[in-house]
C-alpha cells in the first residue's frame, strides 16, 4: 500500500536524518505501530529507547527503506516517502529477520562472500586470510580483538559477533546505518565497548539502534528518542510483509 502525505503544510527541517508524521505500518494480523512523529538530526549515533519486540524491528526496518508503511510521511536522507533510494543509501545489521548468521558458517566463509559481493562479477576473489579479516573488520572492531578467521561465527562472543555482522553490512560505509538490538548483549561493560563503537563509526555516518536499557553515564550519544510508550510488542507477523 503507498505511502499517504496526511499533512500537506509539513516539511522536514534542513539537516534532518528521519522526518516523520504519523507513520503507520499494520501487518497481516493487525496495527504493528503509529500514528508517529519522529525527528532525528544527522551525524552520530541515535538510539530508540524503546522494548524489544516486532514493532521496534519493524520501525528500525521502515527508517532504512527494508519495510513500506501504511500511511504518513516519512523522509529519510532527504529521499521523501521512496523506501528503495533509502534501501540503497543505507545498511543494516544485527536484525536476524535480515542477516542471521547460519551456524555452520565460519568468520572466513562470511568475510568472503561479501568480499565477493562487493566486487566485480569479472573479478576472482579468493578465499580471505586473517589479512583479509583485519581490512573489513578493524575499523569497526578498534581495539577489541579480531575473531579467528577460521572461527565459526556462532561460536564467537555475542560482541565478536554483532561487530563482525556490522563489518560485513558496512563495507559500503553508506550515509546512514543501522544497527538492531543493543540490548541483545546482557553484559553492561560489552553493551557500552558496542555502543562505543557505534559513537566512533557515527563519526563519519549517521547510525540509528535501539536499546531498551538506560544508556550508560556519559555516552557520547547524539540523540536519544524515548519510545517506551509508544512502541508495544507489535504484530509478531509483520515480518511476513517486506517491501
């Protein structure tokens, strides 16, 4: 279903990241979210305080062009109401409805099929060392240990293994990532490395999580959007329905 300008006066502010008014999105089994305004800045990290559920995933999803809305306006990247132009503007990781990780795959088998994807179809790509590794993943990992490229990915720390999935969704270092579930890592001290490292990579892109636990004192976030009572669980069958 198009998406429905319900406000004709509105306009997103300049500098803007997400501009929305009453956003809607309803799944196959009922109201997932909305009616929803929503502002975001560009530049740095901004985090949806909100419960993990399916209308969270579901929002997370709409904001970078992966999910189309039932109604109200929504601008993104300064691309009004046209999902694909933000689908292509933008990546996104650590969603499993997206890039779950099978358990057989290994840290080498992962970082060469995107290598592969990421060149041309004339060009052979080998199978990757630790060398490999170290060029896609060290600018998202910083100082945290690089997994062994022989690894099984399902094995690794969930830290190892949500930075490795970021790694692999950014290679294209597009304007605008993001990133599910922050609070998928229970361990606070973990939680925080993540979070820092999303702070470094929104240095030279805007990046949008989410995260139903407090943030940590001090975090250099740019933009905290409470939602807590705004998003409920959702329709559990809204991932049934991707545009």
């Amino acid at each position: 279903m198009p998406v429905t300008d319900t406000r004709e006066s509105w306009a997103p502010a300049p500098g803007s990241l997400v501009s929305a008014r009453s956003i809607e999105l309803h799944g196959p089994w009922g109201h997932v979210f909305g009616p929803l305004d929503l502002d975001i800045d560009e530049g740095g990290v901004s985090v949806l305080a909100a419960p993990a559920g399916a209308a969270r995933t579901a929002l997370l999803m709409s904001l970078c062009g992966r999910m189309r809305l039932t109604a109200g306006s929504l601008t993104v990247l300064g691309f009004e109401n046209k999902p694909r132009k933000v689908f292509a503007n933008s990546a996104i990781a650590c969603l499993n409805e997206l890039d779950e990780v099978p358990p057989s795959v290994t840290v080498q088998d992962l970082v060469t099929e995107q290598k592969r994807w990421d060149s041309p179809w004339y060009r052979f790509v080998p199978r990757v060392d630790e060398h490999g590794v170290a060029e896609m993943c060290e600018e998202v990992f910083g100082d945290v240990e690089l997994p062994h490229v022989r690894a099984f990915v399902d094995d690794l720390p969930e830290l190892q293994q949500m930075l490795l999935r970021i790694a692999v969704a950014n290679t294209r270092r597009p304007p605008l990532l993001v990133v599910g579930r922050l609070d998928r890592i229970a361990d606070d001290v973990e939680r925080r490395v993540l979070l820092d490292r999303l702070i470094a990579l929104g240095e030279a892109q805007s990046v949008i999580t989410a995260d139903v636990n407090p943030l940590p004192p001090g975090a250099a976030v740019h933009t905290l959007v409470e939602m807590h009572d705004l998003l409920g669980p959702g329709d559990v069958g809204v991932m049934t329905e991707m545009g």
